[in-house]
C-alpha cells in the first residue's frame, strides 16, 4: 500500500496542489484568532482596502465567514455636514449589520441597485470589529451620469 500512495502523490500534482491549499487555508482559519496581522488583512480584504490585488486575489479561496461585526451606515451628505447640527444624537442606530463583505452594499447586486437608484451621489461608511480591532472605511459613490458611478474612497480621518 505504502508503494501505492507514493505513486499517486509523484504522479498527481493537482491532488497535492488541493491538499497544499487546503492546509493552507486551515492554517490561515486557525491563526487569524491568534494573529492580529491576519486577522487585518481579512478585514482589510472585506473593506476592499488590500494593499495590492495579489494580496486580495491570494485571499480569495478564504471563505468569508461570520468572524467581524461588520455594519454599514448609508447617508445622502457626506460625513460630518451634519455633526456640528446633531453632535449629541446617538448615530450607531443608522448602521446596520451585514454578512460578509461590508462594501457590497455599495458595489453589488441589490446593495448596489436600492442605494443609487434615484442616481445621486451616496457616502457609505464601513465598519468592521474583531477581537479589539477596528478597520473603518468611507466610500463616496459620485454619479456621472445615468447609471454610472465612480467609487472614491475619502481620505481616512
């Protein structure tokens, strides 16, 4: 039997590239509670804030689990025009919860389709926790015409 296995791990290189990224991916899953630096980039990786698209593209086969409180928030002004009027009102309660990737609210399917219908300009405001961290990311989605949008991240405060 010993003599068998050694023949399909020397002539099957797909089965060892899916035992490769399957260990990997495992490893990854089981370090992000210990690491903060793993748990970062998957955050970043939600917020689509990765350093490079290979760093996001690497994440890929990741699966996007429920690991962060992720919450998105959804204003017709940008942020802050209405702080100096309303500086006490408690704001957490326009956030809300969502599955996953927080930016698919402004760049996906329904999300996407509620939020700029009407066609004018949105200010999205992401927020995602773990264990201490913290990534918060602000997107304004500026209308250039008929169904067409350019998404520009706002400088981080």
């Amino acid at each position: 039997m010993p003599t068998r296995l050694n023949e399909v791990l020397k002539n099957d290189i797909g089965f060892i590239a899916i035992l490769f990224s399957v260990a990997a991916i495992a490893t990854w899953l089981l370090l992000m509670p210990i690491v903060p630096a793993i748990a970062n980039a998957t955050m970043h990786r939600f917020h689509l804030r990765s350093g490079s698209f290979m760093r996001f593209a690497a994440q890929f086969p990741i699966p996007a689990m429920y690991n962060f409180a992720n919450r998105t928030e959804v204003n017709d002004v940008p942020p802050g025009f209405v702080d100096s009027f309303f500086g006490s009102l408690d704001v957490d309660d326009s956030f809300r919860y969502i599955n996953h990737f927080p930016a698919r609210d402004a760049t996906f399917s329904v999300g996407r389709y509620v939020n700029l219908r009407d066609g004018r300009d949105r200010w999205f405001t992401l927020e995602s926790d773990y264990r201490g961290q913290q990534l918060r990311t602000q997107l304004h989605l500026k209308n250039r015409g008929e169904r067409d949008f350019v998404l520009l991240r706002q400088p981080e405060s």
